[in-house]
C-alpha cells in the first residue's frame, strides 16, 4: 500500500494536497481496525488514569507511530558509547511526555474549577490547551469541549492523543510564522496551514514522510529557537470573580521566555559569546562524554548517512515528579516505563546541578561572633527558580564547632521536606518570608521564591485568583535590565538591598557564638518543584487526595543545586 501511495503522487500541490487528504483517510481507517475508535470510561481519577493507547487523532498520530522508523539501535539513534538517543525513548522520561498526567497539575486543575463552578469551560480551555496541546486542537476542529472529565476518564481518541502530553506531531507541526509574537503567548501556538512535519534537515525528502504517516516534510530551523518554547512557557491569565468573568489586572503565570529575553543569553538578534537557545540546555547535542552526537536518525530509507540530533530528554526542575510519577506508575498509566521516568529524573538532577553556583567569603570570628558571605550565582539563561509559582529555592546555612556538634541552622527540612528549626519545631508559613540581605537567627531563611496574591493581598495558591505577587525575589538572569521592554513583566517584587543584581545576589551572615568556636561552615542551596504547602493547597478533590496519598509516600525532599564549605583554623 505505501509503495503504491508512493507512486501516486505529483509534484504539483494539488495533486499532492490529494494525496496528503487520501493517505489521512486510509490512515485513519486503519486506526479504527486497531483500536484507536473511542472506548468507554476506565479508571476513576483517584484510582489511576487510563492506561496509554496508540491512536490517531486528526492531524496527530501517537509517538508510537513516529517510532516505527525513529527506534533507536546499534546503528541507528545511538551515540559512540551505544546510547539510546531515540527521540521516543528520551522524550517518554520527560515533564513534556508526562504534562497530561502530572497529578499535582490535575489536582489544581481540579481546585481550580471547585473554586469558580460557573467558568469550568474558561478554565478547561486554558489548562488543557498547553498539557494536552493535540487534544486539545483535535477537540477544536471537532468543535467540542476539552473538559477535566475528559482528561482524567475518557478513551476517545482525541484525549488519549492529548494525554500523551506534548508529543511529537504537535512541536513538529509548529507554524514557523510569527513565533516571537505576545498573540502566541498563553498557548496561541498555531500549527502548519497543512499537515507538515518540519525538522532541522533538508533529507529525508518528502516522499519518505510520507510513506509512513500523512504529512509532508519540510526543512526549517525554527524549531530550535527559543521562540518555539514562548507559546507554553508564557502563560499570562486574569482573576475570575464569582460569575466566571475575568477581573482584575493581568497576571503572569510563568514567564521564562520572556526572563531569556531579558538576559545575556538571548540570541535572537545574533550570535555571541555565552548566548545560547533554549535547547542549549534542555536539549543537549553532546553525550556524557561531551562529544557532538551524530547517528543515523532513521532506519528508512537505507541509505542514510550519520546527522547531528539533539537528545530529546527535555531535561527540567520536576525530578521529584518525574520519580513520583516512576514510583507510582500504575496510577499514572504512562506508557513510558518506571525505570525511564526515574532516568528522566536523573537528567533534570544533572540540569539542577548545573544551575547555580554557591561561595563563601570574608569568614572571621571576632571571639563573640562568627562572620561571613555568601555569595550565590544564577547560571541559567532565566530566573531561578522559573516556572509555575509551586518552586522554591533556599539557603541551608550551618555551623558546627570543633566536635562536629552542630550548633547553628537555618534552612533545615524534616523527612517530608518541610522547613523545621534544630528542635523539629515547623517553621513554614503561608505568610511570604521576607527577602533577606542578613542573616542572624536560625528560625530566618533565606529563600527565593515568588508568592501570588489575590485581590485583597493574601497569599493563595490559586492561578485564577491571583491578581499580583506579594512576594518575588527569585534570582535574576545574567544581563538582565530594567529597561528592557519585557522587564515590567518579569522584575522582582519585594527585594531593596544593593547586592540583589542581575545574575546574582550576596547575604551578609552574623552567628552568635557565646561559649564556643566555630569549625566549619556548611551552605547548600536548596530546591523543590513543588513545596509541601503547594502540594497541602492542592489537596480536596478525588485527584488531590490521591497526590496526598502518593506524597505520603514519597515526600518532596529537597534537591542540591550548589554547594559550598569552609573550615576556620583553631
């Protein structure tokens, strides 16, 4: 049958339109005769959700399909030590592959639309069009609703595409046109006028995408600009009074595109030292090694030869999530494996690592008191933390005497993740933590965060609620300005002291030493996706009590982004 389509096509656009319309029409019988036709609710949302099928959705076809020529081997999709480089292998462990499933998503979804009953269809619409984009726009052409319901129980085709999350034929049928523009923000991705699948090489022709699946191919490098990230990590929204209306002033979810933007590593108007893509990082096209990957990409046709490829990990902040969801694979239905999202866990640790950088200065004890910096570097091309407001990251500051007796701390966490002081005594609080520049007391912490508030200034956990930021001082990206056009979007809220720069802040620390001298000091820097009172604000509905049940658990403990040590002679 491929051999046939093959030869039935023209080189003129009519014929080939034909041919694309004739080849989506077989395509989507076949679909049908495996079991991709709709199938009755499974699973209730706190038991587990549906288990992934293949399907095929409208212009979208499930990762699965892409495989059959994109699988990795010894000869193909394999870096020099023989790593598996498959786009489908890595993108399975990611936040990308899992965005539909993510519970602590599902659970403020499903907050959300407890809290404002009267504008289900508004909030549907914004939170399912980023998470399940395929299903989403599948729903749209069918000029049906994409609603939560849907999300966590149906077996049509259409949501069982959306639930792969964001998969391959959605980002390679990204528009090329008009990527930078503010309209493409909050999800207004727009996807090719025809189904065409676009990629960074001009070979493979047309011809062998087609033999596969219903679209043509076509070279374009847009989507490894910073620009294809914009629509979804730009998310902009507006309070929700109790009518379902949109009120108040707009809020920025999450800005990272725009903070990349506004910091030394754009390179959108040219290229330069230190500029990098956003790809650079989360998408790396070195091994482990740090050798350029080069492999064969397909095995069809035969005769291709090795091309560069960038690894398709999607590499992030979410490792708790990542293992969460490894740990409690049945509940998820994820096709990828546990032992996959455990190592999607492991690459987005390795990014963590690499995102900040800690040091001490000017140490002296005075006999009465000890003194010291600390200084803390942000090396990535965002804000730090980025992304949704669940994320924070702080100082764990110690100092023991010379009997390893530990005598000073701040910044502790018990076993479930949760600030304590050395007593065990709780020291977390809905109230947002003042932005420090000193740090005298252990019951002080030094923590970069941002904090939404509602209309009347209390701190809420809320997206369509949230009108303004109490608090937002989470560390700025090198370069950034305060001219810059995106700058008002994305500037600090609560912070005054000199020492909060861009690219980097200092903390002046004083520790009381009545009694006894100081030996060693210890400064991590700390970091949670999502914080236990993220996570407690989540709870109520059937989705949120399963997350409560799985955090039990598998507490959010904390992971290192940097570290750094000090020992004072005696």
């Amino acid at each position: 049958m491929r051999r046939a389509l093959a030869h039935s096509l023209d080189p003129s656009a009519p014929r080939r339109a034909h041919a694309l319309r004739k080849h989506a029409q077989i395509f989507a019988a076949l679909a049908a005769l495996v079991g991709c036709a709709d199938a009755p609710p499974s699973a209730t949302p706190q038991s587990g959700l549906p288990p992934q099928r293949a399907v095929n959705a409208g212009r979208f076809v499930s990762q699965s399909q892409c495989q059959t020529c994109h699988t990795g081997t010894a000869s193909v999709l394999s870096d020099r030590a023989g790593r598996d480089v498959s786009p489908g292998h890595l993108w399975r462990g990611s936040m990308m592959a899992m965005a539909a499933r993510d519970p602590y998503w599902l659970a403020r979804f499903e907050r959300e639309r407890e809290a404002h009953p009267s504008a289900h269809g508004t909030i549907d619409a914004v939170c399912t069009r980023c998470h399940l984009p395929g299903g989403s726009e599948a729903a749209a052409a069918m000029q049906r609703p994409l609603t939560f319901e849907a999300v966590t129980q149906s077996r049509e085709a259409h949501v069982e595409l959306g639930r792969e999350g964001v998969t391959c034929s959605v980002c390679h049928q990204l528009s090329p046109e008009g990527q930078r523009s503010p309209e493409r923000f909050t999800g207004g991705f727009v996807l090719s006028p025809e189904p065409t699948l676009y990629g960074p090489h001009a070979d493979p022709t047309e011809l062998h995408g087609m033999a596969m699946m219903p679209y043509r191919t076509e070279v374009s490098p847009h989507l490894g600009q910073s620009a294809a990230c914009a629509s979804c990590h730009t998310v902009i929204t507006r309070a929700l009074d109790p009518r379902g209306a949109p009120e108040g002033p707009e809020f920025v979810e999450q800005a990272t595109y725009l903070e990349w933007q506004n910091s030394d590593f754009n390179n959108e108007d040219g290229e330069g030292p230190g500029r990098q893509r956003c790809v650079a990082c989360h998408m790396p096209s070195r091994d482990a090694e740090g050798r350029a990957i080069e492999t064969v990409l397909s095995n069809r046709p035969r005769t291709l030869g090795p091309r560069p490829i960038a690894q398709h990990t999607f590499a992030g902040a979410n490792a708790f999530m990542l293992d969460l969801l490894g740990a409690e694979h049945a509940w998820s239905g994820a096709v990828a494996s546990p032992d996959e999202l455990h190592a999607g866990a492991g690459a987005s640790r390795a990014l963590l690592a690499s995102a900040a950088r800690v040091s001490l200065a000017n140490l002296r004890h005075d006999g009465a008191a000890l003194h010291f910096e600390v200084n803390i570097e942000n090396l990535t091309g965002h804000r730090l933390p980025s992304g949704y407001p669940s994320r924070r990251a702080w100082l764990e500051v110690s100092v023991r005497d010379a009997e390893g007796a530990l005598r000073f701390v701040s910044g502790a966490v018990d076993a479930d993740g949760r600030w304590v002081s050395r007593t065990g005594q709780s020291l977390e609080s809905e109230a947002p933590r003042p932005h420090l520049d000193r740090l005298t007391r252990e019951d002080e912490i030094v923590v970069y965060e941002s904090v939404m508030g509602d209309a009347q200034g209390r701190p809420t956990h809320a997206l369509f609620a949230a009108t303004q930021y109490l608090k937002d001082n989470r560390l700025l990206p090198r370069g950034w300005r305060a001219d810059h056009p995106n700058a008002a979007r994305c500037a600090p809220v609560g912070v005054s002291d000199d020492s909060f720069v861009a690219g980097r802040d200092r903390v002046s620390v004083a520790v009381q030493t009545p009694g006894w001298r100081p030996a060693r000091v210890t400064v991590r820097m700390l970091f949670q996706a999502t914080a236990p009172l993220a996570l407690d604000a989540a709870r109520g509905g059937p989705v949120g009590e399963a997350l409560a049940a799985m955090v039990r658990r598998a507490p959010p403990r904390p992971d290192t982004l940097a570290q750094a040590e000090a020992t004072l002679s005696q």
